[in-house]
C-alpha cells in the first residue's frame, strides 16, 4: 500500500500518530478497465481467425476464377469447333479472346490439340495450372505466389470441359487475377472488421453486465469498507445468485461482518487495556499496604493466625506479582519462566488452599500426586495455569443445575512422569464444555464455557504452558466433565553442565 512522503505528513515518522494514507485507485473507464480489454482481445481473435481462414478462402476464390475463365474459353470453343472446316476470321478471333480476357484457346479433343483462337502469342509461359484436381495446399501456395509475384506474368491454364473427356487450355496474363484477388482480399478484411467488432461489441455489453458490473461492485466494496471498516453501511450486500461471483460476494460480506466484530472487540480491548492499566496503578498501592500490614501478623501469638499468616502472605506476593505483569501482557507476552525444580504436591496443595472450597458445598478436591514428584518449571506461572483449570472447574461444578441427589462432584488433580515429561491432569465431572467453546478453545472471549465469561483463563495457560515447551488439551473422555492434560518437558541440559555436575559428584 503505498504511503505518502514523511516530509508530507508529521504524523509519518510515528505510524501509531496518523492512518496509513491509501492512494487513490483510479477509474479505469469504460475501455481501459477489464471490460476493455475483453473487447480488444475479442477483436484480435476474431481477426485472427479471419486470417486463418482467409487463406484457404482466397485460393478458392482464384481457383473459381480460373475455373470461370476456363469454362467461358470452352464454350466459345465448342462454337468455333462447330464451324469446321471453315477457319474463324482473325477479327472474330481477336473479338472472342478479348471476350474470355485470353491470349490463346487450345481444344484438346480425341487425342488431338487444336488452336482455335490465338493473338499476340507469347514466346513463352510463366506459370501452368492443372484444374482438373487442386489439392489445397497446392491452392493456397499458388494464391499467395501470385498475390506477392504476380501481375506481370503469362500463365496457362488447363481442366477439363464438364464430365467429359474434351480439355481446354488458355494462354493469358494475370494481371486481372491478381487484381480481382486483391478485391476479394479488402471485402473479405473490411467485413471481417465489422463482424470482430459487431460480434466483440455484443460480448463487450454482455460480459459487462453479467461479469464486469459485480466485481466492480465488489472491488468498490472492498475500497470503501477499508477506508471505513467500522461503517455497517459499507458492508457488501450480494444478489443472492449461485454463480461464482455470488458466491465470492457472499463469502466477502461474511468476511467483512467478521472483521468488524473483531476490530470492534479490539477496540474494547484497547479501551479496557487502558482502564486496566490505571486501575493496576493504584491496585498495587492499595496491594503494597495489605502486604506491609500483613506482615506483622506474623507476630501474633494467636495459633490460628500463624497458620494462615503464611497463606495470605503468599496470597497478596501472588496478586502483588499479577498486578506487575498485567501491563507486560497487554503490550507484549508473559515474561519468560523462571524454571527450578517445584514439588507439583505442595503447588497443588496452594490451589486447594486458594480456591477456598465451602466444605459445605458437597465438592471434593483430590490429589493424586506423589509426594516426591517434581516439575522443571516456573513455580507461580504453573500455579496460574492450574489454578485458572480448576477455577474453571469449580465454577461449572457449582453452576444452577448441578449437583442433584446422588451425584458426585470431584475436581481431580492428577500427575505423573513419563521420562522427561510430567503429564497433569485436571479433571472434573461437572456438565462439560459446550460445542461452541470447543470451537473456540482457548480464543479470548469467545472460548468461555458460561454465560459472561471472558475465556482469558485458558487463553493465558495455553501462553504460560507454551512457553515451557510444553502442550495443553482438551481430552474427550467417556464419562461427564471436562479434562485437561498438561505435558511439560524437562529442560535439555547442555554438556558442560553435565560434565560439572558429574565432576562434582566424583
């Protein structure tokens, strides 16, 4: 897209300060556009099959000729071979070979040949054409021999007179030949022209209207939804034909309805980005007095609140911790783990803790982790990613409907090592995800599986779990709920690592 000189515009050195300035298409006319290259690409292959054709047209047309000339000389001679013993005068002579357009006429009659008209007799003969069998090539060689030579040149020309054994033969100049070829030529190219342009000008108006006025349309809804993509009015609205183009137009106006919801959303994105990033402002100040007030709970000599002392410390380090992170991932992507060897156990136990489950509730939380299993990841971003699971998991376990007289409502937590992959499973036996968050899994505010939900919860752990090499998925299970299965690797360990470990070990 091209885009106008900095020295123009202020605004062009900071592309965030002005809009990309589109230059203007334009209009191609009535003949310069696609249309008019349909008419003269139509005209030229017209006249491209005229000249194939014209060819083979004008060697008949000289043939014909010939032909007319030799049976004009034939009747004329059968007359005068009729008047034998009796010889034609020469006035009469000279009368009918003017009248043939002949120098001489020969009757070739019982194996015999006999001059029956001759004037001026050329000492020789150019060229000697046989009508009784022309094959076509032949034809059209010797109509563009005398087209390019001829004109000046004595030829002789001889067939047969009708279905019997009698032959004519002519003595004359090719000058009107060529001349009656050279007609025939300027008629042919003149009504040539006027049927490749009669016959273009028909599909120029045709294919106009039926291929060239939609995408037209289709091109100026295109220009006009980019220069003001938030205008409804400048949605395509199709005909609702079934050919390709009505296709193309639906498939443009889907397009086009989709984009303006997603540049709408990004719009309410970037004003709830805003309103985040002042809200997180002062969010880490009221954070940082919880945190100073907290910390002389460790003091008190109440049994009860030391054990919780060290609970909600972690707590507010934790919101303390996100309240920092939320701008880092509004401008770019979560930072990049920290990676040390956790006890999966104890991290689970802190989303247990976390989750604060009513005892009263009826739902269950079940670890089934072994005690000495350790991860190779980033202890508070695995946290996030688990807490925001079984987060999801409580809050389908204690939607209205759930939870009728004998049913169990267990959230599970479980894990295990496979090598250098520890593989966790969350699972639930709440009513499952719906279709249209499976179709969306893991899309920001369009993956929620309830009612006003924003899905950013397994949009971020699919983010944190991606950048410990590792994967997250939706497993279809046989039984109610939803399960997720989280695999992450351990961290490839380079050879001198390797080679310090092993020599301190010695």
């Amino acid at each position: 897209m091209p885009m106008r000189d900095q020295g123009d515009n202020p605004s062009a050195e900071n592309p965030a300060a002005g809009e990309a300035v589109r230059a203007p298409c334009p209009s191609a006319g009535l003949f310069g556009g696609l249309s008019g290259k349909l008419l003269w690409l139509t005209v030229f292959f017209i006249m491209l099959a005229e000249i194939l054709i014209f060819f083979p047209s004008v060697a008949s047309m000289r043939v014909r000729w010939l032909q007319d000339r030799l049976n004009t000389a034939a009747a004329a001679a059968i007359v005068i071979d009729g008047l034998q013993p009796v010889e034609l005068p020469r006035a009469l002579q000279k009368e009918t070979l003017e009248a043939t357009g002949t120098k001489a006429i020969v009757l070739r009659k019982d194996g015999t040949s006999r001059l029956l008209a001759t004037t001026d007799m050329p000492a020789s003969v150019d060229e000697s054409y046989d009508l009784t069998d022309v094959p076509p090539v032949t034809a059209i060689r010797d109509a563009l021999d005398t087209l390019v030579f001829g004109g000046s040149r004595i030829i002789r020309v001889y067939g047969p007179v009708g279905e019997t054994k009698t032959g004519v033969e002519v003595v004359m100049k090719d000058r009107q030949l060529r001349r009656a070829m050279f007609v025939y030529s300027r008629n042919v190219l003149l009504l040539s022209v006027l049927i490749s342009l009669f016959t273009a000008t028909l599909i120029f108006f045709s294919i106009n209207r039926i291929l060239i006025g939609p995408i037209r349309r289709l091109t100026g809804s295109m220009q006009q939804f980019s220069s003001d993509p938030d205008n409804p009015a400048h949605i395509y609205i199709g005909d609702g034909g079934r050919d390709e183009l009505a296709v193309a137009g639906r498939n443009l106006t889907s397009m086009q309805m989709e984009l303006q919801k997603t540049l709408k959303q990004q719009k309410n994105l970037a004003a709830l980005g805003l309103a985040v990033s002042k809200i997180n402002h002062d969010m880490r100040n009221i954070l940082a007095s919880a945190q100073l007030m907290s910390d002389r709970l460790v003091d008190v000599d109440d049994p009860m609140v030391k054990s919780f002392a060290p609970k909600l410390l972690r707590t507010i380090d934790r919101a303390v911790g996100y309240t920092t992170e939320v701008l880092s991932y509004g401008k770019a992507s979560e930072s990049a783990p920290r990676r040390r060897h956790i006890r999966l156990l104890e991290l689970t136990q802190d989303v247990k803790d976390m989750l604060a489950i009513d005892p009263q509730s009826g739902i269950e939380f079940a670890e089934q982790i072994g005690a000495e299993l350790e991860v190779d990841a980033d202890g508070e971003q695995l946290f996030r990613v688990i807490h925001n699971l079984c987060r999801n998991a409580l809050q389908a376990l204690t939607s209205p409907g759930e939870g009728g007289p004998g049913s169990v409502r267990r959230i599970t937590v479980s894990a295990q090592r496979v090598g250098s992959v520890v593989s966790i499973t969350v699972d639930d036996t709440g009513p499952g995800m719906p279709l249209k968050a499976r179709q969306n899994l893991f899309a920001a505010f369009r993956g929620s599986a309830r009612s006003g939900g924003t899905g950013l919860g397994l949009t971020i752990a699919r983010e944190l779990v991606l950048a410990h090499g590792g994967t997250i998925a939706l497993v279809e299970k046989p039984t109610v709920g939803t399960q997720f299965r989280i695999e992450i690797p351990d961290r490839p360990v380079s050879l001198e690592d390797y080679r310090s470990r092993t020599h301190v070990e010695k």
